[in-house]
C-alpha cells in the first residue's frame, strides 16, 4: 500500500509533504492539551496550589486551542485540495495512457472494466484518502506523543498499556487478508454489474424486438443480487476481528488502571500519576481506534489503487524516436498478425504508390478491415513491418503519425454536438470559410439547408439524429478538412441507397485527389480504375494486379465480378 500512494502522491510530492507536516502539527496540538493538563493535577493535587500558575495553563490551553482551530481549518482544507488535484491529475494520466493502447488492449478488456477504473477506482482514492489522511496523521503522531509523556510519569503503566499493541496486530493482520480477498471479489462483482448494465442498454432495441427485455434484465438482475452479497460480505466478514481488536484495548486499558491502583495502594505511585493514566491512558487508544477502521477501507482503496497502476504500466504504442516521411508511398514487407493466438494475416507484401490508388478485396473474414487497421497502426505487426515514404509507422511520433492519416469507414461515430463541431474535429484550427467548402465539396450542404438549425444542428449521440448517408458525408467533410496525405476508405458507399451513393461517391472524388489511397471494396465496379488491387484470401495475398489483369487470370477475382454481375440481373417475383 506504501508503495502505491508513493506512486500517486508523486504527482504532487512537494505539496503532499506540506499537507503531512500540517496533519502532523494538527495531530500534535490534538494530543498537547492533555499532557499540559496534567500540570494543573499535579498543581491541585499539591500542599499549596498556586492558582496563578493553574490560570495561566488553562490561558496556554486556550491560545492553544485557537491555534489547533486554525492549523485544523488550514490543513483540511489543503488536503482536501491535494487530493482532489491528485485525482485530477490521476485521471488525465490515465486518459492520455490509455488512448495510446492499439486496439487489442480493448479487445482483451471489457470497456466497463476500463470505465470502472477511471471513474470508480479514482472515485475511491479521493474519498478514502481524502478522509483518512487526518486520522493517519493522528494516530501515528499523537500516539507517540502521548506515549512519551505516559513513559515519563511512569514507564510500568505506559508498558503495560503499550503492550496491548502487539496483541491486536493478528486481528489485524487476518482482518486485512480478508479484506483484500474479498475486496477483489466485490470489485469483479461490480465491474460485471458496470459490463452487463451498459450491454444491456446498448442492445436494448433488439432486446425489445425479439421480446427479450425480462429475460435479459433476469441476468442484470442477478448481478446486482451477486454485488449486494458480496459488498455486505466485504463489510460484515472482517468486522468482527476490528470489534476484537478494540476489545483487547479495552481489557488492555482495565489491567492499567487495576495495576495503577496496586502501585498506589502499595505507596509505589501517587493519586495524581493514577490520575494521569486514567485521563490520558484511554485517549491513547482513541486514534487508533478509528484507523483500525481507516485501515481496512485504506485496504480496499490500495485495490482500487493496484487496478489503477496496472493500467498504466500496460504498454503502449508509443514510439523511441521520432521520423518524420518525406513522402507517402505505403510499404507492407512480410507483414504478419493475429489477435490474440489466432493469425489474421500472413506474410503479405504490397505497395501502394504516392499519389495512387490501392484496393483490397476479398471475401469476409480475408483480412481486409485488418490491413486497413495496421495502417492506420490501430495494432502493430507481430512480424514484419509497414513503412510511410521508408520510414517504419513505429518510428512515427504518434500525434505526427496521426495527421497523415484520414478514414473513411462504414460506420461513423458523431459526437453529441453540432454539425459545424463535428466536422471541425478533422481540422480544430480551420478556418471558417475552409469548414464550409469541406462541407460543399462532401456534399453536406444538400441535407444541412433543409435543417432548421442548420449547421448548429444537434446531432444526438453517435449521430443518432441523422440517417447514414448523412453521417457518411459529415464524415467525408472531417476528412477533407483535415487534409491529409493518406485516406483509407472501408467502403464508404456499402449500405447506402442509390441516391445517397451518388452524392457520397462525388464527395469521394474531391477527397481522393492527389492523395495515397487505399480502399476496401465489396462492389468491384467502383474500383475497375484502381491502379493496383489486392486480393486477400484467408489472410494471404492470392492475387495482385489492375482490373483487367485479374478479370484475364481466371482467379478470385474474376470469380466474384462474374457473380456480382449475375447478382446485378437478379429480380424478385411475385
């Protein structure tokens, strides 16, 4: 646990050291006023007791108590921002980390998983640490404090009531096995209640459509149900080992007092060192009391702590040196890759030239939308290597790499705002006038005129205000606007009505001009004037060539022209 606040505290390590000296100070005014107490027992206790020396202790405790008011008020209030710049800066660090993971990061992992950390397991951190910092402080330094002054009036009492130290610390030790064990249950429990919630949300209209929503909300119910279990176990399990444990400073506590009182019956110590224990003895144990407490929900916070850092010491894609191309001639030598153990793509070889046209086609599941992906580096090669203009992808500073590349795929994904903020995402830079004629040249304008809002049109999440052609062109207009070198098309045209395919297939010729293309066909029609097609067949190149080329090979390709022709002349009868 040390070592994981270390990590996090590190973002702030000169004020995190402020804030201990702080709780420290607070933690020692907290403890002072009973020692200085005690000189007004003694004082009392005394032949002749000297009131002006007993008025001016309590005016001490007084100046002291405001001071304590003041350090308190400074120190909760500092900490408090510590901890909430710390969580801040916490989920920054996690956000730019994990938007340099390739894609097979979250293939492997459940999004409400990852959501769960950055939301709920940072949530943890602030408000446990926030709240337990104070009693850490407390507990470590005024004990001490107080243990010092214990030894000085008399070291027998003060070891005997030191001694019930050492027997709690196997209650604790069991209570803190327990909660790490459980406490990594409950938190499974609760990504899997964040996993099958957004599932079920998300799959909600085919739910509804095949009159699923009963019999799926049963197993979110049951979820729910194994969260409930599992969060009471993690609370009432290890309970009882914290009550024993503070039994056994109560019993600790009693044997002081019945010590204290054979040694004052036997003239070994006097009423006021009795006294003394008897005020001072039980507030020993208060703070650690309550940081017994503090303790284990500091324990359920180092898991939360543990998922946090093992998602940032996850490796990315960043790269060790930064290359910049000259210019975009796409190279693929002897690329292999695989998800996980299953090999997607096989020793493929290609070029596409600067200022040219590649296509790929093939049947589902060949590697098509794979080879799209890896350029784009969306994953890296398990073998072999893919260079821009001879300069491998892996030496390309990420956001350099990244302004090289424009897509174009299937399905696009609008952000819930305006038209205009949508669009400007290729280009945040862009000038007005540049965002309009991006919005003309794709074809936008037909459909933004009729608006009522216009271009400050809301869009809904995941464009769900707008039909596909719409969001096609809007998509068409990022990627003009941003202007890059190199466009990958994953058939923008695919799924949309004829209409609609004109307008998106005018939108792609002015994106396509002077540029690196590489596109994925499934209508081999739009691609006869490629200057070069690849046809993959399961994950391997089967043929390569220009349109007329392949049609004279009788192989693949010449396969699936001469069906999608049959298909063209197919009618449906009555």
């Amino acid at each position: 646990m040390i070592k994981n606040l270390q990590y996090v505290t590190s973002f702030n390590s000169k004020e995190t050291k402020k804030v201990m000296i702080m709780e420290i100070i607070h933690s020692i005014f907290i403890a002072a006023p009973s020692g200085i107490l005690l000189i007004i027992i003694w004082e009392l206790f005394s032949s002749d007791p000297d009131t002006t020396r007993v008025w001016s202790v309590v005016a001490v405790m007084a100046v002291m108590l405001v001071i304590q008011f003041f350090v308190a008020s400074r120190s909760m209030v500092r900490s408090n921002i510590l901890v909430y710049d710390l969580s801040t800066k916490l989920r920054i660090k996690l956000g730019n980390h994990i938007q340099k993971f390739s894609l097979g990061f979250f293939k492997q992992k459940d999004p409400g998983e990852i959501a769960s950390v950055v939301l709920q397991d940072v949530a943890n951190f602030e408000g446990i640490f926030g709240h337990s910092i104070g009693n850490l402080a407390s507990a470590a330094f005024g004990t001490v404090v107080l243990s010092i002054f214990l030894l000085i009036y008399d070291w027998r009492l003060a070891l005997c009531l030191l001694a019930a130290l050492p027997l709690v610390y196997p209650f604790l030790r069991m209570a803190n096995y327990l909660v790490s064990r459980l406490g990594k249950k409950q938190i499974v429990a609760r990504n899997t209640v964040g996993a099958k919630f957004l599932e079920y949300v998300q799959g909600i209209r085919h739910l509804k459509s095949y009159s699923l929503t009963g019999e799926k909300y049963k197993g979110l119910e049951d979820s729910f149900e194994d969260l409930r279990r599992k969060s009471i176990r993690l609370e009432a399990v290890p309970g009882p080992f914290i009550v024993t444990a503070s039994i056994v400073f109560e019993i600790g506590f009693v044997l002081t007092v019945a010590l204290g009182l054979y040694f004052l019956f036997s003239h070994s110590i006097t009423i006021p060192v009795l006294i003394t224990f008897l005020i001072m003895g039980y507030n020993l144990y208060n703070p650690l009391k309550v940081v017994m407490v503090d303790y284990l929900v500091l324990r359920y916070m180092n898991e939360s702590l543990s998922r946090i850092i093992g998602i940032l010491e996850e490796p990315t894609m960043e790269t060790g040196e930064n290359k910049l191309p000259e210019h975009y001639e796409i190279h693929f030598n002897n690329v292999s890759f695989g998800y996980q153990d299953k090999m997607t793509l096989q020793e493929i070889n290609f070029t596409v030239p600067e200022r040219s046209m590649l296509a790929l086609v093939g049947h589902s599941g060949s590697g098509k939308t794979t080879v799209a992906s890896l350029i784009a580096r969306f994953w890296d090669v398990n073998t072999g290597s893919i260079s821009i203009g001879g300069v491998d992808i892996r030496e390309i500073d990420q956001r350099e790499f990244y302004k090289l590349i424009s897509e174009v795929f299937q399905d696009v994904y609008l952000f819930d705002d305006t038209i205009y903020n949508n669009i400007k995402i290729g280009n945040p830079d862009a000038a007005d006038h540049d965002i309009y004629k991006a919005m003309e040249l794709s074809q936008c304008m037909e459909f933004i005129s009729e608006l009522p809002e216009g271009i400050n049109t809301k869009v809904g999440e995941g464009g769900s205000k707008l039909s596909g052609g719409q969001k096609q062109r809007i998509s068409i207009a990022r990627a003009l606007l941003k202007n890059a070198p190199i466009i990958l098309l994953d058939e923008a045209t695919a799924s949309l009505d004829p209409e609609n395919e004109i307008y998106i297939q005018k939108a792609i010729q002015e994106l396509v001009k002077s540029k690196t293309v590489v596109v994925i066909a499934h209508k081999l029609s739009t691609i006869q004037n490629a200057g070069q097609i690849v046809v993959l067949n399961e994950g391997m190149v089967a043929e390569k060539g220009n349109h007329q080329e392949l049609l004279s090979k009788n192989g693949i390709y010449r396969r699936m022209w001469d069906i999608q022709h049959q298909s063209n002349g197919w009618k449906v009868k009555s």
